[in-house]
C-alpha cells in the first residue's frame, strides 16, 4: 500500500499513520471479501452517520426549498419572472416522447439480483445504521 506518512522521532507508540491507513484500505476496497460481520459493521457505520446528517441537513434544505418557493412566486407576481406556457407544455412533451422511445428500447429496467445478493450485509447494515442515525439526532 502507499505509505502516507511515518510516525517516525514522534516518540510516540502504537502504529504509524500508514498501517492505520493500510488497515482501512484493506476493509475497504474489496468489502466484499470480508466477513459477514464486517460488512455490516462497516454499513451500519456509514448508514449512521448519513442518517444523522440527512435529518440535520434535511432541516435546512426544507427552509431553503420553502424560502426559495417563496421568492419565486413574489417575483412572477411582480413581474420579474414571466412563463411562456405554451414553451414548457411543448417541452414537455418533447421530453416525454424522448424519455418514452429510451425506456421501450430497453424491455425492462432491472437491478441486477446478483448486485443485492452480494452487498446483502453492507446493505442491511446501511439501512439500521439509518435508522439509528435518524434516531440520534
């Protein structure tokens, strides 16, 4: 692995910042090979810390969305902002008929099984991470 930096003259004991790196990066990049247990431990990990950061930043966005909302509909009340409805209506259905001819080529959109069956432990751990993450904030 790629050493980082040594912990060398510090006087300090116990592993240097590179093994720790190592130790990481070993877990990490082929998640897939560890045991059952480190998969899901390694989830719930992640899925803790998004659930506590979707519920704090999820305030916020739901203000910003809310105030952004409201300006908008003060300035085409205004005037500042004016909709050419018959523009959006044709793009829409230009976008519709876009959308439609990409989706029939393709008979169906499936997630491949063999994705879920594999990440099954990283993404049961995800998941009750979330939602002890939720809980906490």
């Amino acid at each position: 692995m790629t050493e980082l930096s040594k912990n060398e003259g510090s006087g300090k004991s116990g592993k240097g910042v590179s093994e720790v790196v190592d130790t990481v990066l070993y877990y990490v990049v082929d998640l897939k090979k560890q045991p059952p247990m480190a998969q899901l431990g390694v989830g719930a990990g992640f899925g803790t810390v998004t659930g506590y950061f979707v519920t704090k930043g999820g305030r916020l966005v739901a203000a910003t969305v809310g105030i952004s909302f409201l300006l908008a509909q003060f300035a085409i009340h205004k005037g500042y902002i004016t909709l050419n409805e018959s523009k959006i209506e044709r793009d829409i259905k230009n976008l519709q008929k876009s959308v439609m001819k990409k989706v029939s080529k393709r008979d169906t959109i499936n997630i491949p099984s063999s994705f879920i069956t594999e990440n099954r432990w990283i993404l049961g751990g995800f998941a009750a991470g979330m939602l002890i993450g939720f809980s906490i904030a």
